[in-house]
C-alpha cells in the first residue's frame, strides 16, 4: 500500500477523502459523477478538481470517463486494511513534521532531537508504570499504533518459526498481547504470557478482550530490564523491542531471556533492520521509520551476543516487508531438542 503514499500531497489528500467519508462513497460505486460529488461535500469545484487530481495522479482513483470518478482498483485491493493506511497517514504526519523542524538536530544531536520532537514525546514509558486514566490515555496513542502494525508484521515471522512446536510462549516487551495472541491462533495448543509495563498490560487486555485465542495470553506486568522475567517457556520472543535500547542493555536484555528460557527451547528475535537509504531515498510515508533509522540495528549484534550465550542452530533471515526485518532464531542447548 505504501505506493500510494509516497506523495506528502496525496497522502494529504487521502488523509482528508478518509476522515471526510469521501472514501466511503467512492467504495460504495464503481464510479460517481465527479460534481454532483463535490456538491454533497461542499467542496468547490476548482478545490475538488485539486483533490481530484492528487488522488488519481498517486493511483488512489481513477476516471473512467469524463466528469466520473471512481476508487481504482489496486486502491480497493489494499483498502481492507484502512486501518493500517490510517495508522501509518497519523504517524507519518508527526514525524515528518519532527524531521522539517529539528532535521539538522537529527544529524548532529539526536538526544536535542528526541527532546524537541513529538514523535519521541508519544512514546512516554515512563507513563506506563502508574495506571492512571491520564496514562492510559497517554500511552493508547502508541500502543494503538504498534498494534495495528504488529497486526500485519506478525504473520510473516510466524509462518517462519511455526509456534506450534512450543507449548508455552513468553513474548517479552509484548506490548498489547497482538504478537502472542496471533500465535495462540495459529497453534490451539499454545500458552503465551506477555511481560511488558503496567499500563501497556491494561491496554493489552483490553485489545484482546472478546477474542477466543486471549484467553490463553495471560498478561504480566513487569519491567522487563530489572523484574524476573519467569521461567518454564520454552519459546521467547522479542518483537520490535531490542532496538529501543542501547547495545549493553539489549545484551543484557538477551542474558536474561536466556536464563529464563527453557533447556532447548527457541529464542527468537524480529526486529527492524536499517532501511537502505543509499538504494533510494524514502518516501514520504517512510518519515515515521526514518527517524528511527539510527536505532535500528544490523543483526551482528544479536548473533554475537547469542553466540556469547551458547546457543546453537543459530539463523538470521532477512524478510523484506515495506521496511527490511531480521528475523533471528537460536536454540539453547539442553533438553530434547
């Protein structure tokens, strides 16, 4: 989907067609009469004629015939997934409105960067400790948004790593319960316990409210760097989290899973790779990862510290996905293997 919104302009326009339901009623025919559409919005023409033109010129819509507009059809392929055109047009906006502002901080201060930008400041873990009605309002923002991406990240890795040869699965930083409770779905069998902060675990429970596999995703609060991290689950995995923190700290993060998991059970890590900016500049809805850019890692890091750790049938796999992904599975020795 993200061709179609590669243009700061279109992705404007298909931000304003979404929120104003003019998506909706290009979804609803083939094909409308262009001016009797822009009477029922109260757009004026010349400023429809605008709008007109960025959504078809991102190949959003097209005209199949003089004075009609209709949703062309790649654009109704990809619009099952709204939400996650949504998710990805919110936080876009914010980042690369960080990045025109504060870009030359990016370059020589990130810290001055991180303190200044809105995208950083939505990202409050320090709010995620004391529930609150203020946090949980605080930290459903990001948590909103990682779900919605995790929702669609997760399956590529687990059709790689096949959860149901585990029984019980501990997701660490598991944010909402998504990644855990697409896992249960996919293995009957399966327990998964999500470790993550107080006010996060309240949000995860609430995402899988309803949902037959979230009745086995149990959710435990903790603080995944100083708090035990409990033992017994013979699958471990690190989703999108290890980049959030400096090298010591991931590392130390992998001892403790180590310890914590189970003789030959499976640690799995899935992370962000560094786009290649050198291939092609990014686009305009790339914004939100490039300003991540300098957190995310190459896999050399986790293959040494796992190598340090003992593990064996160490992998590293690449998954191309709208960004590159690691995928990085080990074994710890022991047990029947």
């Amino acid at each position: 989907m993200d061709r179609f919104l590669e243009s700061e302009a279109a992705a404007q326009g298909l931000a304003f067609a979404l929120a104003s339901g003019l998506i909706d009623r290009l979804a609803r025919r083939p094909d409308t009469d262009a001016a009797g559409l822009a009477a029922d919005f109260r757009i004026a023409a010349p400023q429809f004629d605008c709008l007109a033109g960025l959504l078809v010129g991102a190949g959003i819509a097209a005209e199949p015939a003089p004075g009609r507009i209709g949703l062309s059809e790649a654009f109704r392929a990809v619009l099952p997934c709204r939400d996650l055109i949504e998710a990805k047009l919110a936080f876009a906006a914010e980042a690369a409105e960080d990045l025109r502002r504060h870009f030359p901080a990016f370059i020589t201060e990130l810290p001055a960067f991180m303190a200044a930008s809105r995208t950083f400041e939505l990202f409050r873990y320090d709010r995620c400790f004391e529930i609150s009605p203020e946090n949980l309002e605080v930290t459903r923002r990001w948590v909103s948004y990682t779900t919605c991406l995790t929702r669609y990240e997760a399956g590529p890795c687990l059709d790689r790593i096949e959860p149901g040869r585990s029984r019980r699965l501990l997701d660490v930083g598991g944010n909402s319960g998504e990644f855990a409770a697409q896992a249960c779905r996919r293995a009957p069998a399966l327990e998964a316990t999500v470790l993550d902060l107080p006010v996060v675990c309240t949000l995860g429970r609430e995402n899988l409210a309803g949902r037959p596999e979230g009745a086995r995703v149990t959710f435990r609060p903790g603080d995944m760097r100083r708090d035990p991290l409990p033992e017994g689950h013979d699958l471990v995995t690190f989703k999108s989290v290890l980049h959030d923190w400096p090298a010591e700290e991931a590392r130390a993060l992998l001892i403790r899973a180590g310890h914590a998991l189970a003789p030959g059970g499976c640690l799995v890590i899935y992370e962000r790779a560094p786009m290649p900016l050198r291939e092609r500049a990014p686009t305009y809805i790339r914004s939100a990862d490039l300003v991540f850019q300098p957190f995310f890692r190459e896999a050399d890091l986790y293959r040494a510290a796992l190598t340090d750790l003992g593990f064996v049938d160490l992998t590293v796999r690449r998954i191309d996905l709208e960004t590159p992904f690691h995928l990085i599975t080990a074994r710890k020795p022991g047990g029947a293997a």
